[in-house]
C-alpha cells in the first residue's frame, strides 16, 4: 500500500468502529503546533487529552528515549530496571507515597487500586469489606472493573453483567456520601476535579469531609489522578493543593508526556496487601517508559513549570471571557490549572462536538467533556502567544457557528 492512500478514509476499513477521529491525520508535531497531511497547521489545547505535558516531541524526552532505546527495551518483571528504580524514588520523593506499582495506562493503574482496596479490606476487616464507592459522573477507565467503578452508566451499558459492590454517590455531596458507607465499604474512589463528567472540581469541604467519613469507617480514599495529576493543576498532584492525603493514588496520561506508562502509588501499610503473585503486568514499569517519565518528573518539576500554569490559565480565563462577553455562549468556565472547562448554556447543550469541529476548521484542536463542555488541557509549556492564537481562532469558530445557526 503506498503512502498516499494511508489517510482518514482507510480508517473506516481497517479499524474497530469505537471511535470516529477527525477527518484530517496529523503526521508532525512540535510544542503545541500539529501538522495534518495537507501541511494544514494547527494550534493544539488537547494536550492528546491531557497526556502531552510539555508539547509534541518534546527535546529532552526525545533524547531520553533514544538514548534508553539503544540500550534496554523490555525484561519483564522477573526482573527490575534502573530506569524504574529511578522513577519510583522520585515519585516516593515527591509524595504521600512510600511504595509505586507500574502499569501501562490509567486504566490499568485504576484496576491495580481497586484490586489493592479490595485486598486491602479483606485482609484486614475480612471478605465483607468488598464495597466501593465513587461517584456519578466519574470516570475510571474502561476495563470492565473500572467502567464499573466510573460513574457514567452509558459507559457500562452491553457489558453487563458487570462485577459487583459497587455504588455511587453525587459528586459534592457529603450528605449522599454519609447515607452510603458502611462498615462492608472498604474503598472510596474519586477524582480531585471530575475530567470526562464536564471538569467539576471537589469543594474543599467535600474533600475534607470524604477523608473523615473514610476514616470513621476504616476505609481506603482513592484519589484518581490520572488527568489531574504531573503539574496539570499547578502542583505535581492535585491532592497537594486540598487537606487531606488519599491511601491511595493513580497517576497515567501526563506521567509519560505521550509514551505509555502508569503507576499506582500508594502507603507502605496499604503496600504489603499486594504480595508476591498478587497482581502484576507484562509490560510495566519497563525501561522505555520509565526513562521518558523520569525525564517528565525532571522537567515538570522545575519551578517555571508549575509556577506558569496560573499565569497561562488566566490568558485562557481572559479568552473565554472575552469571547463570552460577545457572544454569551457560555455558562460556566471551570476547571483548575491548564484543565479547563467552558460549559454552553442549555441552548447549545448536546452540541459541544458540533464547536470541536468549528474550532478544528479555523486551526485550533480543542476538546469536549461530554455533549455539554468545551474541554482545553494544552501542554503545560504553551507558549503565551499560542494561547492567545488559539482563543482568537476559538472566537473565529464561535462566530461561524453562531452565524450558521442564525441564518437556519
């Protein structure tokens, strides 16, 4: 097959119909500018869903996977690596945590906390203490025991049955909570700010309340921090900026910068539940995608990283609100950090794709977060004028739409 016929349309014959991507293929990026085939450029606040941190192609993460690419690919884990051993005592460093199980992707380090909550309860209270519960909206992931464990039931709908103990309760009530957990709940799992639900940020006082209740039950607080975690926030972890510490906490997406790679860490006393043979993984923790997150941590850490994050999400709060005054398109703009959410008013509830691809033809690629939120997570080193590119040409969208919809 030549190059030439390689293209959008060759998707729809060769690939699993679960998703239905843009009709233009990138092919080059570099910091927060994408190339499609046609060399159409585009100013890019998806961050690949908030996974590429500091940009496309970043030079210190590509030199460290060259330079960890001629040396050691893969072992497996009848053996360790140094570039694992590395990553694990910065994040134990840099954290609550005392001990980090590797894994692929944030899924994977999902379904390592649920199995290690549930071990954890049995272990300890016995096999009645097997109840989780997280909260409606949520997302975990899309292994049949985190979609289960996730919040959204459109999610979970064919798979049944789906594994059980397991309840929701209503993000930021603590009231809803309180009426749920029990004695047999041995884990609550919840993200900081709900990412895929429409970037619904925790109250304090819920937080703080969610730790008490877990504590007057002996219950395990899972933070899930896969799209909230490695600086998107403007701290290394969101939970870094609340009062309480979770027992548990799961890391993916941003943590290799666009290379596969995700890590649960947790206390040592939660730590000892998962013994030798009790869970593992092929693949992680392997030497390629250790060596691209060490370089992740490295550079993320540095003070002009996260102490930017304010100063970049006010150029995207002044755009959003600019635009807002015109047009009043939007209901709410929330979210924290670079994880940014411009709900629609109900007029437009349904339609937040239809503004994706308005966005995507005048050169911007944005997000949504379900039918209702335009979502932004862009690399945390987004240069100042690519934001101010991608609110112009975000306006530019929105006018267009606004403008074909009058004229219907």
């Amino acid at each position: 097959m030549s190059e030439q016929q390689v293209n959008r349309a060759l998707f729809n014959d060769v690939m699993v119909p679960n998703y239905n991507p843009q009709p233009m293929v990138p092919v080059r990026g570099e910091g927060s500018r994408l190339w499609d085939q046609d060399g159409t450029e585009y100013v890019d606040v998806t961050g690949g869903i908030a996974v590429n941190v500091l940009g496309h192609c970043h030079p210190r993460l590509v030199k460290a996977l060259e330079a960890q690419a001629s040396n050691l690919w893969h072992l497996s884990n009848v053996f360790t690596n140094e570039p694992a051993l590395r990553l694990a005592e910065k994040l134990v460093n840099a954290t609550f945590a005392d001990r980090v199980f590797f894994c692929n992707s944030g899924a994977e380090a999902n379904e390592a906390a649920f199995k290690l909550a549930r071990k954890f309860g049995f272990d300890h209270y016995g096999e009645e203490k097997n109840e989780i519960i997280s909260f409606t909206k949520s997302f975990h992931g899309r292994t049949l025991f985190s979609v289960s464990v996730g919040g959204q039931p459109k999610y979970r709908q064919g798979f049944e049955p789906v594994p059980q103990g397991i309840t929701h309760a209503k993000y930021n009530d603590l009231e809803g909570l309180k009426a749920l957990i029990s004695d047999r709940t041995c884990a609550v799992v919840m993200e900081p700010i709900q990412g895929e639900g429409g970037v619904i940020p925790a109250a304090p006082d819920f937080v703080r309340g969610v730790r008490e209740l877990c504590d007057q039950h002996n219950v395990l607080l899972v933070f899930d921090e896969v799209q909230t975690g490695v600086g998107r926030t403007g701290k290394l972890y969101a939970y870094m900026d609340t009062d309480v510490i979770p027992d548990i906490l799961t890391s993916a997406k941003a943590l290799g910068g666009g290379f596969p790679v995700g890590a649960m860490l947790t206390t040592e006393k939660v730590a000892a539940s998962f013994g030798i043979g009790s869970h593992g993984s092929t693949y992680g923790g392997n030497p390629l995608a250790c060596a691209v997150a060490n370089a992740v941590i490295d550079e993320v850490t540095r003070p002009e990283i996260l102490e930017g994050v304010a100063h970049k999400r006010t150029l995207f709060e002044q755009g959003l609100e600019e635009i807002n005054a015109k047009h009043g398109i939007f209901k709410e703009i929330r979210g924290k950090g670079l994880l940014i959410g411009a709900e629609l008013i109900e007029a437009w509830h349904g339609k937040a794709g239809e503004f994706l691809a308005a966005a995507r033809e005048q050169g911007v690629l944005i997000l949504v977060a379900g039918p209702n939120v335009l979502r932004m997570a862009p690399a945390l080193n987004i240069p100042d004028e690519d934001i101010r590119a991608a609110m112009q040409a975000l306006q530019a969208a929105v006018e267009k739409k606004l403008s074909k919809a009058d004229q219907v």
